[in-house]
C-alpha cells in the first residue's frame, strides 16, 4: 500500500514541479513589486486591447466557418450509410492530427505568392503577378482554422446525430410539421448540446492558436499566443509577457467552466438507437448529387494543401532535400537541418516514456466507477458504505480534473512558466535538454490517460477476484489480467504523445537550445529567411514531418479497439 500511494503521488508530484509551480512564477512575475505595471499596461494600452480583441474575433469567426463547413458533413456521415464512409471519415482526422506548423506551411505552399494556386492562375492567365494575396491576412488564418478543426465538429456532432432516433423527428412530420420547422423546433434542440460543446472545443483551440497565427498572420497580426511569444523572445519583456499568460489563462478556465455547465444544463436523457438502424442508403438522384457533390468538396478542401506541400517539396527534384544533409556556412541551422529529425525522434522517445509511465499510473489512480443509484433499499453499514463510495468518487472526478488541466493550458503559457520558473536552484533547468520532453509530456500527459482509462474501467472486477482466489500475487494479476486488456489502449497513448511531441511547437520555440532544433523549430527558422531554397527545405522538412506522423495515425488506427475512447 504504501508502494501504491508513493505511485500515485508521482504524477501529482510532476505536475505540482512542472505545471503549478511555473503557473504561480507567471502570477508572481505579473504582480511583482516595481513590475505591476505589466498587468496594468495589458488593460489600458491600446495595443494590448486590439491583440485580446483579434483573439476573440479570430476565434469566434473561425468557429462559426467551421461550424457551417462541417455540420453538413455531420448530418451526411449521421444519417447515410454509403461505401468509403469509414474510409473517409479517417482522412477527415489526419488535418487535425497534423502539427500546426505542417498546416501553416501547406496554405504557404498552396496561396502564397509561390504557391500553387498562384503559380497555377499566372500560368493560366499570363501574369505577371499572383492574383492571390490573402498571405497575412485574417481570411487564411480562418481557412486554416477552418481545415485543422473540421473533424472535431464532424465527430463530436456527428456522432450524437448518428445515435438520434429519427422517429423523433418524424413524429414532428406526421402532426403537421414540414421538413424544416421539424429540424429547427424539434432535432437542432436536440442536437444543441453536441453542438455547443463541439464549438467551445473549437473556440478554444483558435483562441490558443500559435504556429498558424505566427506564421501565417505575419508582423500585423498577432493573438495572445503570439504576442505573449513575442514579448518573451523578441523584447525580453517578462512582466507584460506574464501579464498576457495570465490573461490568458484566465480566459482558458473560464471558457473551460462555461463548457462543463453548459454540458450540465443542456444534457436530457434521450432515446438513443444503434447507428446501424439510423442510417439508410443514398436512394434519389438528388440525395446522391448533393451528398457525393459535398464529400468531393470536402475531400479536396482537406487533401489539397497536405498535397500542395509533398509536391512543392519536389518542385527541384531532391535537391531541396540534398540540401537538409549540408550545414552551410552563415546558415540560420547551427547543425545540419537533418539533425532535427534526429533530435525529434530522440525527445519523442523521451516523451513516449515519461508520459505513458506517468499517464498509466494517474489512470490507475481515477480507475473509480460512479456509485448505482439503488440507495433506497440500503441501511446500516451497507449504507455507510455507499456514503464512503460516494465521497471517494467525488475524490476521483477532483482528481481527474486536475490531470485534465494541462490540455486546457497554452503550449507557450506552459514554455513561458518554464523560462521563469526553471532558471535557479534548485530547479536549475533552463539550459537542459530534458526541459523539451518535459514541457511535451506535459502536452502530451491527459491523451495518455485519456486513452487507457475507458480501457481500464471496462475490465471487470471478478477477473482480478477470481485470481487473487487461485492465488495469483498482485504483480502477477496486473501482469496476466490486466495488461493483455490495455496493451492496445497503452499504444495509443504512446503513439498520442509520439505524434504531440514530434509536431510541438509552442513550448519548444521558448526553451529549446538553439543548436538542438526539432523538426517545427527547423521549418520555423526556414519560413523566416528569404530565398526559395530556404522555402524548399521548410517543404521537404513539412513532408517529412508529415509521413512521420501520418504514419503514427494509421499505426493508431490499427490497434483501436472500436469506438473506444474518450477524445
């Protein structure tokens, strides 16, 4: 016992070191005595104003965009049984499994001045210059917002719809109700539940988006992420930087509070059927035009700047890749550009440890069940008991929020905590190479224990009883029972953080050594420079991030154990 409670400790421990304690640096350095202009400085400069109003702004837009994209595919995918529906809805996922900074490469190569669609149109029509100048703009921060959230509105939406009984809605048709009015008063009430928590999840996402925004939005534009980023690296100036993180975080939490009440206050018990008797064939002409018309537009809006990278990145043969072997004199690279790769590959296996081992034990610890509802024929002791059940299941859910707070926390709030908080005895880290898979498995940690805690919770419990009778030592139970369960939900996990350290850029861009670059590090710095070659080796670096981690996606798929899962 005493062993378990030193286990359970452990990821409470790495998250009070790593987490709230660079959390409360922010807070200090914010109102520090002689440096509270810094929080004064957010609220009453013009400046910082227009920045906290282009992060609301940003995020509400790209919201309602992805909102009015994807709902169309939610209801086709909810309520259509048709070939390739699998199929295409896992090429739905991999934009949103992408790192930020592939996806804010992909519309470079697609609509920048050099990129395809340009190239295409001067072509075309003999110009001079790219009719196309959206570089820099809110309206390609919003595409590719737009393209990276898609999946989240289509799985969370659409998979409520597809569970929704149409006899509901068809009720609404037989009492007099058109096909529309029946939606509005009777389906879309329904719905709204699924949809509001897609949109908050969305909201949330591009109101902390960083590489997109940073790389995409230019000089002129800048969110919360960026601003906070800037002043850190760019201007050294820490008071206004830790001001803007706990601007910000206070914004995360809050938006997080609103999304757990509205969950609360907007879910009804329904009559959910399978979705096997839900769907029907596309029978009409119509219904098959419009639904395969809107999948093929789909389709090409989320294939097409992944492919614009792979091709662009081909554009001189192998020449651009050639030149990732070579470390040129003058270069931006301290090493040669291959060596990230070789330095991301090195910190995802450090990650892959570090979160898997704390992520299994903190899942281990919240492997509770709620307590049944049949109190009423309980007295005595058995009705203690379910006391003592009840408050060690409010115990749990406290403690599983708690391991879920890092997910509602910025990758550069989190970076930022570090470069403050880690530079002094006795956490003297600030130069550490361990300082980068640390600040992933922070990232990384609540998709670890995520995947395996549905797992864990569906082994039964008289599996272990019955072994412990036969004589089976406790090792040997969890070796022989449990382990075979979860194997599968442990690779997830591990594939998880694999795929978040490897596309990390928010943290990493403030606390990685400058001669250890990782693979977005490499393509940031190259984006940065002028000159085509500079370009070309950002795209063959973007591609080969992008293999690697669509790699890690199928490898996911492969071991999935159904539908399980809790993201």
């Amino acid at each position: 016992m005493r062993l378990t409670n030193a286990l359970i400790l452990a990821p409470l421990a790495f998250l009070a070191v790593f987490y709230f304690y660079p959390l409360a640096a922010i807070l200090q350095t914010s109102f520090a005595a002689g440096d509270a202009r810094g929080a004064l400085e957010i609220f009453t400069d013009d400046y910082y104003a227009r920045v906290v109003l282009f992060t609301v702004v940003q995020a509400a837009l790209s919201t309602a965009l992805t909102l009015a994209a994807a709902l169309p595919a939610a209801y086709i995918f909810a309520r259509y049984d048709f070939r390739g529906a699998s199929t295409l809805r896992a090429l739905t996922t991999i934009p949103f499994l992408m790192p930020t900074i592939v996806v804010a490469t992909a519309f470079s190569a697609l609509f920048g001045p050099r990129g395809s669609v340009n190239l295409a149109l001067m072509q075309l029509f003999q110009l001079d210059q790219p009719p196309i100048q959206i570089l820099n703009t809110l309206a390609i921060i919003l595409l590719a917002h737009t393209f990276y959230n898609f999946t989240i509105v289509l799985r969370i939406v659409g998979g409520f719809w597809a569970n929704l009984d149409p006899q509901i809605e068809n009720v609404a048709r037989v009492l007099g109700a058109n096909r529309a009015r029946a939606f509005w008063h009777v389906t879309l009430p329904l719905l709204a539940p699924a949809i509001i928590a897609a949109a908050l999840l969305v909201f949330i996402f591009d109101f902390t988006s960083f590489g997109v925004v940073l790389i995409l939005g230019g000089p002129r534009l800048a969110t919360l992420e960026v601003e906070i980023y800037r002043q850190t690296v760019n201007l050294f100036n820490l008071p206004i930087a830790a001001a803007l993180s706990l601007a910000q975080l206070v914004c995360t939490f809050a938006l997080t509070i609103v999304y757990t009440r509205l969950q609360a206050r907007l879910a009804r018990p329904l009559r959910l059927r399978p979705q096997q008797i839900v769907r029907r064939k596309l029978r009409h002409a119509r219904e098959k035009i419009l639904a395969w018309g809107y999948l093929a537009a789909m389709l090409i809006f989320l294939m097409t700047p992944l492919v614009a990278v792979i091709a662009a990145s081909f554009e001189n043969g192998f020449g651009y890749y050639a030149e990732l072997f070579v470390n040129r004199r003058e270069s931006i690279m301290f090493v040669p550009p291959i060596d990230a790769v070789r330095n991301s590959l090195f910190f995802a296996g450090a990650t892959i440890v570090l979160a898997v081992t704390l992520g299994l034990i903190a899942a281990y610890s919240i492997d509770r069940r709620p307590p049944t509802a049949d109190d009423d024929v309980l007295s005595g002791a058995k009705r203690s008991r379910k006391i003592a059940v009840g408050s060690q299941w409010s115990a749990v859910r406290l403690l599983d929020a708690v391991y879920m707070l890092p997910l509602g926390t910025s990758a550069v709030t989190l970076g930022f905590g570090f470069i403050i908080a880690l530079d002094k005895p006795p956490l003297n880290l600030r130069t550490s190479i361990w300082l980068v898979p640390i600040a992933h498995t922070l990232v990384a940690f609540p998709f670890v224990v995520r995947s395996i805690l549905p797992i864990l919770r569906s082994i039964q419990p008289r599996l272990r009883e019955a072994a412990q009778v036969l004589g089976a030592s406790p090792a040997r139970v969890w070796r022989e029972i449990d382990l075979p369960i979860i194997t599968r939900a442990i690779i997830i996990g591990a594939v998880f953080a694999f795929t978040v350290s490897m596309g990390e850029f928010g943290a990493t861009a403030l606390v990685a050594r400058p001669e250890l670059p990782t693979i977005p590090i490499a393509i940031y710095r190259f984006l940065g420079q002028p000159g085509l070659a500079n370009f070309g080796q950002a795209l063959a670096l973007s591609t080969i991030l992008m293999i690697v981690s669509a790699a890690a996606i199928v490898a996911m798929e492969r071991v999935r154990i159904g539908e399980i899962g809790e993201f």
